[in-house]
C-alpha cells in the first residue's frame, strides 16, 4: 500500500512540475492535486501502521478504545475523499467540477 500511494504522489509531483511549466499558474492551483494525494497518503497509512504496531505491542491502548478506533476510521474514510478528490481534480482541472463534463468523461454514450 506504501509502494503505490508514494507512486502516486511521484506521478502527480511530476504531472505538476511539467504542467503549466509556460504559464504562471498560482501554487495551490498547480499544486492543489499532489497536496490533496499526499495528504491522502499520510491518512489512509494511519489504520495498517496501527495495526502494524498493534501486532507488535508497541501500541496496544488506541486499539482498544472506541473513540481511538473512531479516530482511526475516520483518518481512513478522510483518506479516501481526499485521494478521490485529488483524482478527479487532476483530471478535470478545477477545483470546481461540472456535472456534466464528469458524466461525459465518465459514461459515454
């Protein structure tokens, strides 16, 4: 899991480093999508390093408490809404995206 989401971060660094390289695009605009997947990265490595750390008794108490696994759930589910949202603004290019053009790339007819 490691292996591939620091894949991603590498490719969207780079997609970003080589996009817009002749025009003077704002940081966050061009950056906006490498940062949501490294934020997603860090969030959804929380729950199996947990668990990691749990199999080796290092970290045994968060495990056992309820709000330590709310804790832990919900670094996972905002993981993955950030690494959809990463994704999809990448690919339509806008922090605001069109229903429209999302169900044209998406479902073609």
């Amino acid at each position: 899991m490691l292996t591939v989401l620091s894949n991603l971060v590498q490719y969207y660094v780079c997609r970003a480093s080589r996009a817009n390289q002749h025009i003077s695009a704002p940081f966050w605009e061009r950056y906006g999508p490498a940062l949501c997947i490294v934020t997603a990265a860090i969030l959804l490595m929380v729950h199996p390093t947990t668990f990691l750390l749990k199999d080796f008794r290092f970290w045994v108490p968060t495990c056992k408490d309820k709000w330590g696994m709310r804790a832990i759930y919900s670094c996972t589910y905002t993981g993955f809404v950030s690494l959809a949202y990463g994704t999809i603004w990448a690919a339509f290019g806008g922090v605001g995206i069109p229903l429209d053009a999302l169900r044209q790339k998406c479902l073609p007819l």
